[in-house]
C-alpha cells in the first residue's frame, strides 16, 4: 500500500498502537540502508540501535535482502508438516559454527520466533533432560517478557511489577545470584561476593537445579561483561552438580562482542544456547542449540511453533550469517570497538561519565550523578539530545532497588559493518551530547 504523508500522519493521530512496547520516538521510519534509517519527518538518523542489535549486516543488506526476495516466490510457510531447505541449511551451518565454539558432541537446533520462547524453551528442556523444576540466574539478568523469561530476568521492576503476584509464584523457583560483573568494570570484591552465594546456593539446592541461566555479557543489565572467575566457577559447581549452564546469546551472540559467542571470551562449555535477534537478518526468528544427547530427550509434541524457522526468515538469516562470516564483521566489530572506546576513555571521570566497558560493538557508557547514584534521566537526556543531532541511540541498565546492581547507562550497538567514517561521526555527535547535558548538582 503506498501512503501519502497526510495518511501516515492520520495513521499516528488515531493512536493505533499499545504504547507498553514504549516506542523511543514519534518517527516514522520510512526506508533505510547500512546505518542509516529515514524518517517520514524528512530526517536522517545515524541509527546506533540496530533495531536493538539485530541488524548485524545494517538495514536492507543486498544479499539478505536478495534471499528474501528469491525465497518469497519460492515458498512462504509450512509450519511442522514439512521441514525446508532454508531450515535445513540454517541448522547445518549453524552446527559447523557450534563445533567450532563447543567442540565434541553434535548440536541440534529448534528453530523459533523470538529470544523469549527460545529462553522458555530452554527452561523446559531443562526440566525434561534433568526432571529437575528449580532454576538459578543472575541479578541484572533479561531474558525476556513471557512469563517463565520474566521470572528468570532481574534487571527492572517495571518488567514484573504489574504481575508480581503471579511472578512471585514462579520466582520461588528461581534464585537470583548476585550480579557477576567482571572486576575491571565494578568493585574488586564483586566476583568474591557472587562466587560466595554461587556456592551456597549450590550446596543448598544443587541437586534440585535443573539449570542456571546467564549471560556472557549482559544485556539490559547495563552491559556488564561476566567475570571470568565466576564464570569458571559456575561452570565447575554446575558440572559436580549435575545442573546444565544455558548460555543466553539473545543480544550478545552472532558476533556482537568480538567473538562469535559472549561465552567464549569466558572458555565456558554450555550445554544450551539460546539465540535471535540478528540470527534473522532483520526478519523474526531465534532458537535453542542443545547437545543431542539432550536434544533427543524430548518427545513430538512436548514443545512446539506454528511459525518458527519458517522460510523467509531462514533464508533471510543464513544469508546474514554468512555475510557476518565472510566480510569479517566478527574483527570489524573488535576493531570499531576499539575505535570507539580509544574516543570516549579519555572522558572517564568528566560529564559523569562512571565506565566505558563492553566488547566489540556491545558497548556501554555509564552514567552517575554527582552524589554517585544511577543518572537514569541524563541518560534519556543524553540519548534525547543525541537524537536531536541524528544518532539514534538506546539506554540500558539494572533498577531493582539494589544499590549493587542498579546502573543507567547509554548502549552503542551500530552494525557490525559500520565504517570507520559513520562511527567516528557517531561517537562525537554522542560526546557533543554528553558535555551539553549538564550533570544536575545536588541539592
């Protein structure tokens, strides 16, 4: 359907749409390429969101773009009668990437819609293979909004509060361990205190764990990097245990942190990943890896999508996937990481600027007033004015009224392909910002 400017700005005085998803902006995206999204406004952005770090290969990638199109005239959806050749050949590649990060026993793959259903499942699949029902995971943590992924995310009470009740019930089943940031980004006695509950949970309930969920880099948590030392330590108690580690690559997987997987900058050996978001290439689509010997353990039936790993997102995705391999996005993203954070460590200590941490082009800037708490508002102050430059950024970060893990925190998470000139302009436009928005003196 082709649409006028009068009709579009129809469209948005109606209010047609639920704003609990929060929309950042009141733009209307029209088109877009590489880096850059165009708005109905006329507006250019310098888009450092990547639809919440899904567009690895940028907007509207030719080859993902072209596989959509050749698997469009092709065949657009089969459900579980049939498999497919774009599943078929997603899931194979996806095992030759698996043997290189977890080598030893094949992996197989359920192909889904989203990150939450994937981390659904994979509670489910743990109950299954351990028949164990209790679970473990971390403060900070997000890994979701259906109800088993909100009960096992931590990172902001608006995500439960409304439905606490209901939640809390299901929490007493799951145990929140303290946040495992690693050292250099926060106080040296963090890993200590958070090895210290790992292994009193562990020898409280070890043998009523069916799984601990985590994240090699957290997300929504203010993109804190795991500690190395907790994750080795989780990894041990989990094996003596029993208890099967689901690695979370949601947002931190398909390269984003310099590494195909968040977990191998931590040498762990998960027995479940879940991932998505830009495993589709900008299409819907996520799922789970599982050892077979796992895997194997369910039976038709006891989980299932009617759309999950349906064509075009498959193709769409294999060919994302292979673009990020081919072009070598992996080393670009350590690389303009690199770049970025040689800009902006000169600023620690100025503009309230507490931390600059992250890896590859998962990157945090961490905000603190000037009495040291959390800066929630000048991070959307800062993120308000960016955009009025035209850089579209997203803020993250814990407020659960722990003052150990609440943070506020501005995230840049650019494509994977962004160039050197796109991310040196964008990394100024977010510096001009931070020293225009004062830090609020208090009172």
């Amino acid at each position: 359907m082709t649409s006028t400017p009068h009709h579009i700005d129809k469209l948005m005085d109606d209010e047609l749409l639920a704003e609990v998803l929060g929309f950042e902006t009141q733009e209307v995206a029209t088109t877009a390429s590489g880096a850059y999204v165009d708005a109905h406004s006329g507006r250019q952005f310098l888009d450092f969101t990547g639809g919440i770090a899904v567009h690895a290969c940028g907007h509207n990638h030719p080859a993902v773009v072209e596989a959509i199109k050749l698997q469009a005239v092709a065949l657009l959806h089969v459900s579980d009668t049939m498999r497919h050749e774009p599943q078929l050949a997603l899931a194979s590649w996806l095992r030759s990437k698996f043997a290189e990060a977890v080598p030893g026993e094949l992996w197989q793959f359920l192909l889904l819609n989203s990150g939450s259903e994937a981390i659904d499942a994979a509670a489910k699949l743990a109950m299954k293979v351990t028949r164990r029902y209790e679970f473990a995971a971390f403060d900070g943590a997000f890994h979701g909004r259906t109800m088993m992924a909100t009960a096992l995310s931590c990172s902001k009470v608006v995500h439960w509060n409304a439905y606490d009740p209901f939640i809390t019930m299901m929490r007493a089943r799951v145990t929140h361990l303290p946040v495992p940031r690693a050292s250099r980004c926060n106080e040296a006695n963090e890993p200590a205190r958070c090895i210290d509950a790992m292994r009193q949970l562990f020898a409280e309930k070890g043998d009523r764990l069916a799984a601990i969920f985590f994240e090699g880099q957290q997300g929504e948590g203010g993109y804190f990097p795991m500690d190395g030392n907790v994750a080795q330590e989780m990894q041990r108690l989990a094996r003596q245990f029993g208890v099967l580690l689901v690695a979370d690559e949601i947002q931190a997987g398909c390269g984003r942190t310099g590494r195909w997987f968040s977990f191998q900058h931590l040498g762990l050996q998960p027995d479940i990943v879940t991932f998505g978001k830009a495993v589709g290439g900008g299409l819907p689509l996520a799922g789970l890896g599982a050892r077979l010997s796992l895997m194997s353990q369910w039976l038709p039936g006891e989980h299932g999508s009617t759309f999950g790993g349906n064509p075009l997102s498959c193709a769409a995705g294999l060919a994302a996937m292979q673009i990020i391999d081919e072009q070598g996005l992996v080393q670009n993203a350590v690389e303009m990481g690199f770049a970025a954070t040689e800009m902006l460590k000169p600023l620690l200590g100025t503009a309230g600027i507490y931390d600059v941490r992250g890896n590859g082009l998962m990157l945090a800037i961490e905000l603190r007033d000037a009495s040291g708490n959390p800066d929630y508002n000048r991070c959307d102050a800062v993120k308000e004015e960016a955009r009025r430059n035209g850089l579209l950024l997203l803020t993250c970060g814990a407020r659960i009224g722990k003052s150990q893990t609440d943070c506020s925190a501005l995230r840049i998470i650019p494509p994977l392909n962004v160039d050197r000139a796109s991310m040196v302009s964008g990394i100024n436009t977010l510096i001009q910002a931070l020293l225009s928005v004062p830090v609020a003196v208090p009172i």
